[in-house]
C-alpha cells in the first residue's frame, strides 16, 4: 500500500474544488482514510471477522465502494466458506486500477484466497447476484440521499438467508449539543493525527456538497424500510459507526 503522507489541503486554496475520488486522491488514500476516520481499522479487520459469520457456502460477498480493496483484503483475510467469491465496485477508474495492483499483491503472498472480481461501475446500476455478505464501507454517504433507499432496497432483495449487509457511515446527530460535541471531538481527533487547522477547514468544504451523512435513527428507520428485520450497531467512535443488517 502506498505510504504517501495526505497533503492534499496543506496550502490554501483560492477556491477548495468538491471532493472527488481521483488520482491525487488515490495516491494518500490510505493515509487520509486512517487520520480522518476513527475506529478505521477495527472496523476494516472486524469486518472480515464479521462477515466470516455471515458467508455461505458458494455465495457472493460484496464490497461496494471498495477504493483500494481494503474491505476485500480483510474478507479475503477471515472469510473461509467454501466456493465464496468476493465482487469489489467502485466507480473511479484511478481507485480500481490501483485496487487490482494491491489485491495481485496480496494473491502473491498468500495461498488460497477467495477469488475477487473488481468492477468499474456505478452500484446504483449494478445486477445483484444472490450474496450472503454485502459491506457497504463508507460508500452510501456518498450517493444521493434520494437514491439511497432503492438502493438498499435492492441489496436487501439480493441478500440470502442468514446473510447480512454491513453498513459503516459518518453519523451526524439530530440533537445540536450532541453533533458539536462529536464534530468538536472528530476534529480534535484529527488534529491529533497531524492536519492542520487550514487542512481540516478545505477538506470540510471540499466534502460538505459530495458527502450528506444520516442520522442513526434515519438509517435505522430506512433499513427497515428496504425490508431488513433486524438493525444492530456494532461500533461507534466518535461521529462514525457500523451497523448490521439482517434480512
Ligand atoms: C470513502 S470511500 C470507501 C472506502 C472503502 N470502502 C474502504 O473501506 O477503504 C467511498 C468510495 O465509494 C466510491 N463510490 C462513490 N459513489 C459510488 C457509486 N455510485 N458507485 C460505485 N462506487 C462509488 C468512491 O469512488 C470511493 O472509492
Ligand atoms: O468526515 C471527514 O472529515 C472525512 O474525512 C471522512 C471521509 C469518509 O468518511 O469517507 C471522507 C472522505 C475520505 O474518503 C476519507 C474520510
């Protein structure tokens, strides 16, 4: 994984573009996600640990918005159900082509890993096959919100029995002293982890137009109304949680 430190919005900027998931991006991915998303990699390994629960034999996993594989990895890591195959998406072309890289090297290091597809394309036009483990990892923050129930809907439809959908997102809060306390303690959070007040201002608005997170009880709510029966939070950390959802 490449190493390069995030300085994407170290100098100021005269006017901060929208966050987009492009090559500059791809190159500091794994440092931006790490010193910006607390719990990041307890949710990443765990994930894998999870989802090792859920798999049934001969069924699709999938990672949805996958970046540089790091969801894949993991599920490839715990996950030992016979005839299992994983199908990683994502829509940016620079994060797919440096995602088949990493997972090429993690199929020279290690011996019979589940098979993995990486696809090119948009989730929200994706043919679901039957699955038993749907991760969507920092994904449906980033779709419409208008878009996001069909979209559940649609995974809840694909899912088997005795599978699960594994949903990690930013949270904001309806209670306004609980969201500034959390915002206040993400920032520290970063702070802690070397940005800049300059970086955590131009990354806040780079995100503010593309990023649009929920509320627990809104994604509680809509789960159900894509037709899952059970909502389990699993993590949280600060402002950022991982639920599961069974069908
Ligand atoms: C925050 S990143 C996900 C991080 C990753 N799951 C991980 O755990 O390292 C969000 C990803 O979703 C992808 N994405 C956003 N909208 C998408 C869509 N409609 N279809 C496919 N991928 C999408 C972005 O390109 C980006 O790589
Ligand atoms: O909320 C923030 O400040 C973030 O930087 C979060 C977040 C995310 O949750 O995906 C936003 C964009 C990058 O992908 C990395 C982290």
């Amino acid at each position: 994984m490449s190493k390069e430190p995030d300085r994407l919005f170290a100098q100021p900027l005269p006017e901060v573009p929208d966050f987009a998931f492009n090559e500059d991006v791809v190159r500091v991915f794994p440092d931006m996600i790490k010193r910006s998303v607390p719990g990041y990699p307890t949710i990443v390994e765990n994930l894998g640990v999870l989802a090792a629960q859920f798999a049934q034999p001969g069924s699709v996993l999938y990672d949805l918005g996958s970046s540089l594989g790091a969801v894949t990895q993991a599920l490839r890591r715990h996950v030992r159900t016979d005839g299992c195959r994983v199908i990683a998406v994502d829509n940016s072309a620079a994060m797919v082509e440096r995602c088949r890289e990493y997972l090429n090297g993690q199929d020279s290091m290690f011996q019979e890993l589940l098979p993995v597809d990486v696809i090119e394309g948009d989730i929200l036009a994706l043919q679901f096959q039957p699955a038993s483990v749907v991760a969507l990892n920092f994904t449906l923050q980033f779709i419409a919100p208008d878009e996001r129930l069909a979209l559940l809907a649609r995974i809840r439809q694909s899912l088997l029995p005795g599978g699960a959908l594994i949903l990690s997102e930013k949270l904001r809060f309806n209670d306004p002293q609980e969201h500034a306390l959390l915002t206040d303690l993400h920032i520290a959070f970063k702070r802690a982890n070397g940005y800049s007040e300059l970086e955590i201002a131009q990354k806040r608005s780079a995100i503010e137009n593309v990023m649009k997170p929920d509320s627990l009880d809104e994604h509680r709510e809509r789960l159900l109304a894509a037709g899952f029966s059970t909502v389990v939070p699993w993590f949280q950390c600060l402002n950022f949680a991982s639920l599961i959802a069974l069908p």
